[in-house]
C-alpha cells in the first residue's frame, strides 16, 4: 500500500473534486471551504464514494458540505486530525 503525503492527498482530492466540477484540478482551491466549491447533495454523495474506491480516504457528507477545506479533509484523513 502506498502511503501518501498530505501534499499528494490534497492533490488527488483536487483532481477529484475538479474532475466532478468540471474544472481542471489548480482551478480548484484547497484552501477554500469545501461548500464554496459548488458541489449539489448527489455530486457530493457520488464523490464520497468515488474517494472511497480510489483513494481509501472516508469522507463524510458533512465534511463535503461544510466549512472544511481540502486540505483539512486531506489532514484529517492521514490522521492529522478532525476536520
């Protein structure tokens, strides 16, 4: 398994989150509120998932509909905390 680095977490994470935007992957901000972002209730569940299957990174639809930023989900999903 490989491990990955807070800062190729919050990369993957923005390929994703653009990928389901419709944005390329540095027109999204990791330092910006996730609920800044755009992403509808079904986007955000299908995303959940989607980083789930590929990344092993468990992200709740609270934490895609909040305050947090990427890069929070990132820290928290390497165990640098809660977001």
């Amino acid at each position: 398994m490989t491990v990955l680095t807070t800062t190729e977490l919050v990369a993957r994470l923005q390929e994703a989150f653009a990928g389901y935007l419709g944005l390329e992957p540095d027109e999204v901000d990791p330092d910006r509120p996730v609920d800044d972002l755009g992403l509808d209730s079904l986007t955000a569940a299908q995303l959940a998932l989607d980083l789930e299957e590929r990344l092993g990174v468990s992200v709740f639809l609270t934490d895609l509909s909040g305050r947090e930023t990427i890069a929070d989900l990132a820290a928290a999903a390497l165990g640098g905390g809660e977001p």
